[in-house]
C-alpha cells in the first residue's frame, strides 16, 4: 500500500495546527498531562481501545482481524532548556522546550494512528500506538512496565520507533545492530578528612584524591577499551569544599558512560570501580568509595532481519535515494525495555530534520557540528516541512509492513 497518496496528505491539515500547539506546551517527564491527554482523545475517536500506564503513559489498540500484532512508540516528554528559536509558536511555558523533537514524535504517530483507523480495508491484524512519558530521564519505559504494560496489551510481534534528528530533510537512516548506545550515569563520592588549609598534614584531601581518579580514569577508554571498540567516559563534575582556606572531608564526581557493547560497559564498569578504589587506598581515604548507578538508558540494537524488511518498506515509499545506512548514534534511549520486555524484535531509525539546502552547505563548508543545531540546544527545532510528513509517512509504512494484506 502506497502511504503517500492523498490520505496521509490530507493528514498535515490538522496534525501541523496540534504540532504547534504541544510545541507551544511542552510538558515535563511524567507530567505531560495535556499531551496525554490529547493523545487519548484522538486515539478514542479513531476507534482504538485506549489504556493508560505509568502516571502519563498512552496505549491505543486498534484490533482489525487475524494477522500480526504491530507496536510503534513516540515519546512525549520536553526538557528543562529556554527556548531560543524565535518561532512563532514557540514554547509558553518558560524553561522548558520540545528541543528533542518528542512533540513531531507524538503527531507524527498520531497521524499514522489515523491513518490505519481510516484505511482498515487494506490491512489486517492489531496495531498499538504507544504514547511513553520521561523518556528524557529514562524513566518512561520502565514506569509503564511496572504498571503493568507487560500483561495490559496483546504481545506485539515488532515494535517500531523514530527519532527526529538534526540530518538532512527528505532522508531516513537505518541499520542493523546497535542504533543507539547504551548510557550510564554514575555519582561516586569519595571520603578523606577534612582540616584547616594550613594544617594539611592533618588532613586526607580529597580534592587531590578526585583529581587522581578524574586523570586515571582517563586510561579506561584508552588503555583498557579494545581499539576499534566504541566507549565514551565523560567526567562531567567534580564538586568539593566551599571555601579557600579549608580542606574538606568528601568530593562527589557525576560520570557518564556511553557503549554499543554490554560486555564493554560491563568491563569499564569493573575498571571504574578497581581505579576509584585504588586511588582511595593510596590516599589513605578513610572509609570506602559509594558509588551510585542512575538515568540507565539500555543499548537500543536493531534486529537484523526486521531492520531489512522495514528499510525495504521505506525505500519502496521514499526511493532508494532518500534512504541511507546510518552510524550508529552516541545517544541513548530506553524504548527498547518495551520490545525486551515482551521479548520483540524492534526496528528504530532516524528521521532528517535540517533544510536540504543549508545541510549541504554546511556538510561542503565542514561546519555541521558549529552550524546545525543538536538536539537539546535551545535553537533546535525541525523544519516542518518534509519532516512531520516523512515521520508520519515512515510509522505507517513500517507498520504496514507487517500488517498490509501481502505481508508475510
């Protein structure tokens, strides 16, 4: 079935009007009340059974005979960033902004939700449309598991999902394998004694004992991670004392870890905790290391076989030109406990989002990290046009995939 015809055309009449509108409303992770609720009320309309999960968690499903059972996801959450885009429908609700693209994400599924609603003759099976909250703080997913997603919807047979990125409008990447990375967050703190800055011989300083670890953790990736391997360490704060003249008794230090591997992440993991607490004995630390594991994103990995079949169904709809193998990306990402939960295959891609013109430019002039806004940049924001039609066109063609009369 051909998803770019005048039906899904007809689409952007009304989803780039409710674009704007939860552009201009962005909510929180788990407090995304009225884009719930929006999400629901359509889904209701169309004739999808609608159930919720998780505080602000959507699920439409919309049963249309015997055939496969289709999962597609869009994250609904903003983040705590000033808006700095100037768009005319910019974000009312200051300190926080849709900079990640989470509000193309939800019409886009909506307007492949309708889609299906209104072409049931041309496709047969169930079709979930998935609106997840806090996927920012990688809380969404696992918030909706536990109340009871799992057992609360039938068992898909493939899950999709997309993101919206800062490459060029027009073009859709896929691939195989690892996708998105895996992310970890880890707080350690580290002890020492405190005393008065002109008695250090009194003192374990663990100013200079968090210096230590910051240097020697940098051997993690470059000494211990197998060259070809991907693994990023960020040491991105170190906090101690409050004043010059005093030595103080803790130093806290906020790490993130970014791998395609879990046996990778397993090992710096290890090597993170053997350095830490290596340097704590050398210095004398008189009580052991606390370290603690939070905002952990899985590694989203594409079945092989799913993948091909989706990028097939894209490159039938876009043209072979329009589709690309993409890198994997060093972001992160928690819909793949959804899938892994119910142990599906999933598919995710990337969507363009930059006007193909000044992409281009900035590609030949070498400035696309300086010139293109990234996602979570107060100036990020999507063209509108090809890129919430190409979201949209892309969720109904993945699912169709699976659920048109001729799939197998």
């Amino acid at each position: 079935m051909d998803v770019r015809g005048s039906g899904i055309e007809q689409e952007l009449d009304w989803q780039v009007p409710l674009y704007e509108q939860i552009h201009r409303n962005p909510e929180l992770g788990l407090a995304e009340h009225a884009t719930s609720a929006a999400a629901a009320d359509l889904l209701a309309r169309w004739g999808f059974d609608v159930r919720h999960f998780g505080r602000t968690g959507v699920v439409g499903v919309l049963a249309n005979g015997a055939g496969s059972c289709v999962l597609a996801r869009a994250d609904m959450d903003a983040l705590p960033v000033a808006e700095a885009t100037g768009a005319t429908y910019a974000s009312a609700n200051p300190g926080v902004v849709h900079a990640c693209a989470h509000d193309m994400h939800v019409v886009a599924l909506l307007g492949a939700a309708k889609y299906l609603a209104d072409h049931r003759d041309t496709w047969q099976g169930t079709y979930i449309a998935l609106f997840q909250p806090a996927e920012e703080t990688a809380a969404g997913s696992q918030a909706m598991l536990d109340d009871g997603l799992a057992a609360g919807i039938p068992r898909p047979d493939i899950a999709l999902a997309q993101h919206v990125m800062p490459t060029e409008a027009g073009t859709i990447g896929t691939t195989p394998g690892p996708v998105l990375s895996a992310g970890d967050s880890i707080r350690i703190t580290v002890h020492g004694r405190g005393a008065h800055g002109s008695m250090p011989h009194k003192a374990v300083d663990p100013v200079v004992l968090a210096a230590a670890i910051v240097l020697r953790l940098q051997t993690v990736v470059s000494r211990e991670t197998t060259p070809g391997e991907f693994a990023v360490l960020t040491v991105g704060s170190v906090n101690a004392g409050a004043t010059a003249n005093i030595i103080p008794d803790r130093a806290e230090l906020l790490l993130n870890l970014r791998t395609y591997s879990m046996a990778v992440r397993s090992g710096m993991i290890a090597a993170i905790e053997r350095i830490v607490r290596g340097e704590c004995a050398a210095a004398g630390s008189p009580q052991e290391p606390e370290f603690e594991y939070y905002d952990q994103y899985p590694l989203t990995s594409n079945d092989p076989e799913a993948n091909a079949r989706v990028t097939a169904a894209f490159t039938n709809t876009f043209g072979a030109d329009a589709v690309y193998r993409t890198a994997p990306q060093t972001a992160s990402e928690d819909f793949s406990r959804i899938p892994d939960a119910f142990g599906t295959p999933y598919v995710y891609w990337i969507v363009g989002s930059v006007p193909r013109d000044v992409y281009r430019l900035a590609v030949e002039a070498g400035t696309v990290d300086t010139d293109i806004p990234a996602n979570h940049s107060p100036f990020f924001l999507p063209a509108v046009d090809p890129t919430l039609r190409m979201a949209t066109q892309a969720q109904a063609a993945a699912a169709l995939a699976y659920l048109g009369t001729g799939a197998g």
